[in-house]
C-alpha cells in the first residue's frame, strides 16, 4: 500500500513539474511586443530591443533602415536586423527616451557625430572593417561586408 502512494506522489510530482514547464515555454516563447511596438534585432549578437513604431518615422532609424538594406537586402522572413553596434543603439534609444522631440529630427550621421564628439566610444572595433569612402561610419558600428553574416532571424 505504502508503494502504491509513492508512486501516485511521484506522477503527481512529475505532472506538475511538466505543467510548469509547459507554462514556462508557453510565456516564454510570447514575446510578442506590444501594440504600437516593434521588436528589432542590433549586432552581432542579435540583442532584442523593443521599440515604439513611431521611432520608425524618424531620420535617424531611416538612415538606420537604409543601411539594414544595403548589408543584407530586403528580408522577408523573420525579424527586422540593424547593422549597428547594440551600445550604438543604446545611445540613440537613450537619447529619443530623454527628448524624442529635440533628437528626433537628428539623421544618422548626426547621431555618429554628435556621440562622438562627447567622447562615447561604444564600438567594438574588431567587429567593424574600415571602409577607404566611410572610415567614420564603419568606425561606428558599421560595416563593408555584414556584420550578421548567415544569420536567419
């Protein structure tokens, strides 16, 4: 009798460890953003960074759109990949955070000087080539040749 309620312990043990792990996976796996956000993938690495949609409109993720475009095309599956250094993105996100309406007419390029002309240097140099018709740019993150080379998101 005593084995018998051991037993039924120890499939009740198992079934609830099984449901908590399937609750695990199941919010796990919702990582969906929230509405009016959009998830995108920055660096190597492919950190996730949830932004507002709104942010999309802005010159200087335009000019961030534009390079995605030129290092690896247009993608038509999975997540939206920015070419740039994580700590780059960062800075710009930290900067809409604090005034989206005194740095949100900034483009890229102004971005790139205006960081680092405060000295903030971010970027993971072994990461990026120089490039001889954009040495600055590719000293910021960006690259001749993708960074997230056979990388499906």
């Amino acid at each position: 009798m005593a084995s018998a309620i051991k037993k039924v312990n120890k499939i009740t043990q198992i079934v609830r460890l099984r449901q908590v792990v399937q609750r695990w996976k199941t919010k796990s796996l919702k990582r969906t953003p929230p509405p009016g956000s959009l998830a995108v993938y920055v660096g190597p690495e492919l950190r996730r960074f949830v932004i507002p949609t709104r942010f999309l409109n802005l010159p200087v993720f335009v000019g961030l759109l534009h390079k995605a475009e030129e290092e690896f095309g247009f993608q038509t599956t999975g997540g939206l990949v920015l070419p740039c250094d994580d700590g780059f993105f960062k800075e710009i996100l930290n900067f809409l955070q604090k005034d989206e309406e005194k740095f949100g007419g900034l483009g890229l390029d102004e971005f790139l000087k205006m960081i680092s002309e405060v000295g903030f240097e971010p970027f993971d140099q072994s990461c990026c080539k120089e490039s001889s018709s954009s040495a600055s740019s590719s000293r910021h993150g960006f690259s001749t040749t993708p960074l997230l080379q056979k990388t499906r998101v």
